[in-house]
C-alpha cells in the first residue's frame, strides 16, 4: 500500500511538472528519470530530465512546504520557495557559484511553493571528498577557495534580498535559547555555554547578507573546484563572521583533519578572504562563532530528537553530546 | 525478568547483526532505505552500549552530582536544580569542579553514543 502511495505521488507529480516545465521553459515539458533526492517534513527535492525543445535537461524540483511549519521551525528565520530562488539568483548576479534558477512555480502550477533549477554534477559526500584521491586538487586549494566565495557572499547587496531576517548574535543567543527553555530538558552543560556566549559576544560587527549554512556536505564539489553552494534557507542579514565560523565547526570536519571542512587551515581560509573582501578577519571573533556554533548545533539536535518519530530524526537527537563534548574541550 | 535468557544486550546485539548481514547486503533496498536500515542498526548498538554501560555511567554521575548539589533526589531532578543555579548564577559557570564533572558526564555518554566522537573503536 505504502509502495503504491509513493507511486502515486510520484506520478502526480511527474505530470504537474511537465505542464510547469512546458509553461515555464518551454515545451514539450516530458520527464524523464524522475526520481526523489531527499523527503524532509518540511522540503522534498527530486532530480529529472526534461525535454525542453530538442534538449534533454538534467534539472532538480525544489518544493516546500512554505508557512504552515509547525513548532520549533516556525521560530527560526527560514528562506523557502520563491525567496529561496531569488536569494539564489541574487547570489548568482555576485558571482558567487549557485546552481542557475529556471523557473519559479506559481500557483497554477499546483505544486506548493518551489522552483526549478540546472542539476549541477559534482559530489556533495563528505567522506568522498575528504579521502578519495580525485578530489586531492580541491583539497590543496579547499580553504582558499571557501575564502573567495564567503567574501562574494558577503559583499552581496542587502537591497536584493530585503527579504533576509536580521539574525545577529544578541537575537540569535535569545532565540535558541527559548527554543531550548521550551523543551524543558534543563541541561547544565549548555547552561554554561549559554553564560559563555553571553559573555563573550563580539564587541563590533558587520551586518552583511549571511549564507547560515555555508559547510561541507552542502558544497557540490568537482575535483578542482567547489560547482556550487547549496541550502541557502538559513540565510540571514547578520555577522559576516559567522560563516567563517561555522564552516570551522568541528561536527561539519566529518572525521578530517584539517579546521577548515576537515580538510583545510583557518589561516588559509582567513587570507583568502581577507584579500578577496579586504576586510581584516579577527581570529577571536570568528572563534566566538565557533564555539556558538558547537552551542547552534547542541540545539538543533535537541529538537531532532524532539521532532517526528523517525530513525533519522532521532539518531540526530543522540548527537547533542558531540558538539558540547567539543565546546567544553575548546576544541573548536 | 533478571532471569530471562538471551539478556536484552544480547537480544539487540543479535538483532543489529541480523540487519548487517542478511537485510543490508540484500539486493533491493534503494537508497533510502539503504541508509535507513544502516542508521538503525546504529541506533541498535547504541542502546546495546546503553544497557551495558549505563548503570556505571549513572551511578558516577550521580555521585559527582552529590558533591554539587545538596537538594534533590534523583539525577535529573539534581540536574534540574544545576541548571538553574549555573543560570541564577549561585554557582559560577567556570567553576573547575562543575566543568570537570560536565566534561565527564559528556565522556560516559559519548562512550554509549557515539565511541567514536571520542577516538575509540
């Protein structure tokens, strides 16, 4: 029965899309090799072919669910659908690497919210690029590379998106800490590292656009360059820092040495931006982002485990240990 | 029920290489699934771990957590209390003892979890 639903949603949505691709691309529209890349609660992403004129294109179907998220969700700032793809485009117009926006869905299209974009090639598992020697040329050049790209980022106009949620320090240390009190499950450990964030919080700050996400597993990456930046839905405007900060998280180095994704060094990272935005990085006020993004992470874990009852959600809810075993060591 | 033959570590135990040698190497399972049956079966190794490691875990944290807080019962009610004094800030934050017992609370747990988070097998 299960099978048969699956089936059916399927088909359903191979012949709406046809009639979007064919209305939005052009025609014919037919799909070919559709197939479901990721099934969230709250976004599904599916890889097709279409037949735009006598081409064959490979492309990826975005859909979410849009405002009606319940709980915790609802509380952060997330960027779905439609400002979704205009963060993308706008990202793409800086010249930062994005996969190309097609289409947007309307309505008509009876799809929900979402939009059509150019399937990108390239590897996204983190275990791969770390370890297989094909990917050894990006790995020489990983940091350097993540430098140039947090700084277009980052230089990208706020007028463009000015539907981005200001999301600095203060409003982000207050926010997961009411989703935290909400669950009730006092935990000492992140007790402290909620007194250290407070005290610690960085004295001056950029407010610039902020990718939220920027990490390694959300890279598509070839054997030399990183194609493409992906997940922008926790974008903000906030500290530029931040990102810097998180992509140094210890959880997102998936076992590799190196600060930088596992792979490369701050003080690379550090440079390449700093001659790519000619701003000056203060290693202590991205470390500030570090150890606030052990904390970020702890939480998100924490409603995981706290969310729909499925194995992956809860296997998540049993990682909160990590990243505040990592805070409490300082090794971030 | 202490009686009771095959112990429930044993039960899981069996059950998890069930999973690892006759379902996940079967021709069939599409990605998905593929994956969901490999974090199950982690899941399955993780409360194997609990069960045999757990009670030494609690009662360690249970006494680090006597010699912190006087009042309360049990450990998540002591716990309970902790918290809030490391937020009222009666007890400071960076208090050697207080971080020396949080850092072994999240050791034990790493060792059920995730052993590996901590360099061991």
């Amino acid at each position: 029965m299960e099978a048969l639903g699956i089936k059916t949603g399927q088909a359903d949505v191979a012949a709406k899309l046809r009639d979007a691709v064919a209305r939005l691309l052009g025609p014919p529209g037919d799909i070919l090799e559709l197939r479901r890349l990721t099934a969230g609660a709250t976004k599904a992403t599916w890889a097709f072919k279409a037949q735009v004129g006598n081409a064959s294109l490979p492309m990826v179907l975005q859909l979410s669910n849009g405002p009606s998220r319940s709980g915790d969700d609802a509380a952060l700032p997330l960027v779905a659908g439609r400002e979704d793809a205009a963060l993308m485009m706008a990202a793409a117009q800086a010249g930062v690497p994005a996969p190309p926006v097609r289409g947007v869905l309307t309505e008509e299209c009876g799809l929900g919210q979402g939009y059509i974009m150019d399937y990108v090639a390239g590897e996204t598992i983190a275990r791969r690029i770390l370890r297989e020697p094909i990917f050894a040329p990006l790995r020489a050049s990983f940091a350097r590379q993540c430098g140039e790209i947090l700084a277009r980022i980052h230089r990208m106009e706020a007028k463009s998106v000015p539907f981005l949620t200001p999301f600095a320090a203060p409003r982000q240390i207050a926010l997961y800490r009411s989703i935290y009190d909400r669950y009730d499950h006092p935990v000492p450990a992140l007790e402290v590292a909620f007194r250290w964030a407070e005290d610690h919080l960085p004295a001056t700050t950029g407010e610039t656009v902020v990718h939220g996400d920027f990490r390694m597993g959300n890279l598509i990456c070839g054997e030399e360059h990183i194609r493409a930046v992906l997940d922008w839905e926790l974008a903000c405007l906030g500290d530029p820092m931040q990102d810097l900060g998180w992509l140094c998280v210890k959880t997102w180095r998936f076992g590799g040495p190196g600060a930088v994704g596992g792979i490369g060094e701050r003080a690379d990272l550090f440079s390449a931006y700093e001659r790519a935005s000619g701003m000056v990085v203060n290693p202590a006020h991205v470390r500030f982002w570090e150890g606030w993004g052990c904390i970020k992470w702890a939480i998100i874990c924490l409603m995981k485990g706290q969310s729909q009852r499925s194995v992956e959600a809860f296997a998540i809810g049993r990682r909160m240990e990590e990243p505040i075993h990592d805070f409490l060591g300082g090794s971030f | 029920m202490p009686s009771s033959f095959p112990s429930a570590p044993d039960l899981l135990a069996v059950v998890r290489d069930f999973f690892e040698t006759d379902i996940l190497p079967a021709a069939g399972l599409d990605d998905d699934k593929r994956f969901n049956v490999r974090v199950a079966v982690n899941l399955l190794a993780m409360v194997e771990r609990e069960l045999r490691l757990g009670p030494e875990a609690d009662a360690a944290e249970a006494a680090r957590l006597s010699a912190l807080v006087s009042d309360g019962g049990s450990i998540s009610e002591k716990n309970r209390l902790l918290a809030r004094a490391i937020r009222e800030g009666t007890t400071a934050s960076d208090d050697p003892q207080l971080l020396d017992h949080l850092r072994r609370t999240m050791i034990d747990t790493l060792r059920i979890n995730n052993p590996k988070w901590l360099g061991d097998k």
